[in-house]
C-alpha cells in the first residue's frame, strides 16, 4: 500500500507560509522608512464562459450543454524600488464556478475553461490555499509573487517566487518552460510565479547573461534536481540582429537552444531551434515566426505568421487514450503545463487591427496541420475607460473526427472528446 505523504504535505504548507510571513515582514520593515515610494496597484476581472457541446460528443455524458461557468481574478500588488534594492509581494483570489470547473475536478478533462487555479504542490513554498465547498467550485488565495531584489549597474539578482520568459516565439514558444501560456490563452496578463534565484549580468557591448534556479519538489515533497531547473541564457547583438544561446538541465533532461531575430524589409523574422536529450530519445523542437505592421484602411495592423514544430508530438493523427500512454515525453509536458498541442507541425497566424487607440480587435488562426483541424479565434480588448477593460472572445473549433481539434478518440466508437464553440466575456477594473 503506497504511504499517504498528506502529514508531510500538511507540514511544508504550515513551514511555508510561516516562511512567507516572515519575508514579506521582513520587506515591509526594510521599506518601512520611504512609504511614499511604495507602488500599490491590482485588478479585479469577473469573467464568464459559455461552452457548445456537440451532440456526439461524449461530454455529452458528462456536463451540461452548453455549459457555463463564471469566475474572478482579483489581484493585489506592492512593490517598492529604492535604488539598489527591490522587492514584490502580489497577492491573488481567484475563484470559478459551473460545469467546466466541476468536470476539471471530477474528470481532469480540460477545455475552453479560464485560465486553472495554480497549485504550489510542487514548488518549493505552498503558499495557496485552495477550498472546493462545492464540486462545481474552486477558491484559491495565494502568493503568486515574493521576491527580494539587488541590482547594480551591471548586474541584478532576485530571489523568490517571480516569473522569467525566454524564447523567441509570439504564439508557439517551446524554449519557455516555464509556466508558459496556452497558445489560445485570452487573458495573458501576468505568468505565474515560481520559487527561484535569478541572476543578470549586463557586459559593455549590450550582451547579458541571465541564469535561473528553479526549485521543485517531487512526489513524497522533497526538493530534487531531477524535478528541479537549471538554466542559463546568453543574449547578445549584431547590429540589427539578436541572438540567444541557452543550455539547461530541466527535469532532468539536457536542453541546448540556439534562437534570434533580424529584420529583413521591414519585416522580423524570429525563432528558436530546441534539442532535448533525455534517457529515452533526443527531441528537435522549432519554430519560425514571420511579423510586420503596416497601416491598412488607416488602421495600425500588425501580421504574424508562425510554423511550429513539436517534437514530441503525435504525427499520424492518432490520439487516443493508447496513443498517448505510449508517449510518455508527450503527455508529462502536457501534464506539466509546458506543451499545449498533440501533432508535431503546426501554423499559427495572427491580425490585429487598431479599430481604435483603446480598442484592439484580433483575428488568430491555430492550424494542425497533421490532421487539418483548426481553432478560429476572434477576440477583442476595449479600454472603456482609463481603469476599466473590456475583453471578449470567440472560440471556433473545426475538424474531422478523431482530429485534436475536431475531436480525440476516447475508444468509444462515435463518441469523440469534442467541444463546440464557446464565448468568454470579461471586465477588468485596475487600480
């Protein structure tokens, strides 16, 4: 019988949040004497999703049609820069409730849901507390920044739970690891956080070099390198080229990236090349993104055109339940939240037109193209007021049967893993 680890789990949640008190009263005394430098400023975001369910599907079975859900991100942030040193505390309450959020927690099925509800299971502080009164609803409060800064003119190092992106993709981004965003994600606001030490060092040409430690725990909750990240990043200039070199050690696999971009005609070509070694296989990752902004029927339009390639990803169309227990490499990035696609080759395309200086309207175009489904999305972001946003989005999957976006095999003949289109509305007020 496997050893239950919830006395040992109960513990670190008690020692980290102690922790945590501790250092955010330990950057208040610091800051204590410039309170007017102090920077206090949030949001608050109710939001809803409306979810068609076709009738073929097999959540048919399993949730409401359409299904709804309602939720709100509230956030809180103080912060202080005083010259050499800096600190962060962001606090957050998050809550959802409806069908999606119950059939996440009953079935860990995912899909057009809202952005999850993080958990600190396996970082190295917990400092979320989640109550389910309901099964059809989450509350969460948690820390989701924490770090304490020191920078000189040509260096900075941080420490605590903060968030670093890397990599040269603007819709698919293998070289970020961490905690990066869904491709379709809507709200992309603010990455969540991790526990780690972060350096910077600036040379006299322009180049820097940044490091990360990312500390992660395992299974029975102890801190391991073969969860945990080690990283490092070389950036570096050529007139109007820029280059990236990356070497890191992330779950115990070897990762080497090389990536850049350069601008040719007014237009920027970016992208990264990834190779993985792990005990099992060496993996090639890449992507090449294509953007250009120009002025269209008098409006400010930006283009970008992207190809994709997943290295760990599934090439024959085939994703059922056997299909991916056959690929672990595939379904523990999935698990881990570092991958978002099933199929290898993948091309994305984006417009955004300037309807007006507070008002952005974008059209995206996410295509398979190992079983040619797709995803259309058309979302708008409106600046009602100076404090008030209005974001809204569409959702409009398509494809064959068995396709990833026209609906996975569940070995239920007829009754794939499919959703319909979906709406999602939300009103940000920011202070």
């Amino acid at each position: 019988m496997k050893r239950s680890n919830q006395p040992a789990r109960r513990a670190r949640t008690v020692a980290s949040r102690r922790a945590a008190i501790l250092l955010t009263a330990v950057l208040l005394c610091a800051a204590a004497e410039k309170l007017p430098a102090w920077e206090l400023r949030g949001h608050v975001k109710p939001q809803a999703l409306v979810t068609d369910i076709p009738a073929d599907s097999l959540l048919q079975d399993l949730t409401a049609d359409p299904s709804r859900d309602i939720g709100i991100d509230a956030r809180v942030n103080l912060g202080d820069v005083a010259a050499a040193w800096s600190w962060q505390v962001d606090y957050q309450f998050l809550a959802q409730q409806g069908d999606q959020t119950e059939l996440s927690q009953q079935s860990g099925v995912p899909g057009f849901a809202p952005k999850p509800i993080p958990d600190d299971d396996r970082r190295v502080f917990d400092l979320t507390h989640r109550t389910s009164p309901r099964d059809d609803r989450v509350v969460a409060h948690r820390i989701d920044r924490l770090y304490l800064g020191y920078a000189t003119e040509s260096s900075v190092i941080k420490i605590g739970r903060q968030a670093v992106s890397w990599g040269n993709g603007l819709i698919y981004n293998p070289v970020d690891f961490f905690n990066p965003f869904d491709p379709a994600a809507i709200d992309t606001e603010y990455k969540t956080g991790d526990d780690m030490l972060y350096t910077q060092y600036l040379f006299d040409s322009g180049d820097d070099l940044q490091a990360v430690w990312v500390g992660r725990r395992d299974d029975d909750g102890n801190l391991g390198n073969d969860v945990s990240s080690l990283a490092a990043k070389y950036h570096l200039f050529s007139g109007t080229r820029e280059m990236d070199l990356l070497a890191s050690r992330h779950y115990g696999d070897d990762i080497l990236a090389v990536g850049g971009s350069i601008d040719i005609g007014g237009a920027v070509w970016r992208g990264d090349l990834m190779l993985t070694d792990s005990d099992d296989e060496r993996v090639a990752s890449a992507v090449l993104s294509w953007s250009y902004s120009l002025l269209a029927w008098q409006r400010n339009t930006s283009l970008v055109v992207e190809y994709f390639h997943n290295g760990f990803g599934i090439d024959d169309g085939n994703y059922g339940p056997e299909a991916l227990a056959a690929n672990p490499g595939l379904t523990d990035r999935l698990q881990r939240g570092e991958l978002f696609t099933l199929a290898q080759n993948y091309l994305g395309a984006a417009a955004t037109v300037e309807l007006h200086p507070l008002w952005m309207l974008t059209t995206s175009l996410f295509a398979n193209l190992d079983d040619d489904s797709m995803l259309l999305q058309l979302s708008s972001r409106h600046d009602l007021r100076q404090e008030l946003q209005l974001l809204l989005a569409l959702n409009l999957p398509s494809g064959e049967q068995g396709s990833e976006f026209g609906g996975i095999d569940t070995g239920i003949d007829g009754r794939p893993l499919s959703y319909g289109a979906s709406a999602f509305a939300q009103l940000g007020w920011y202070f």
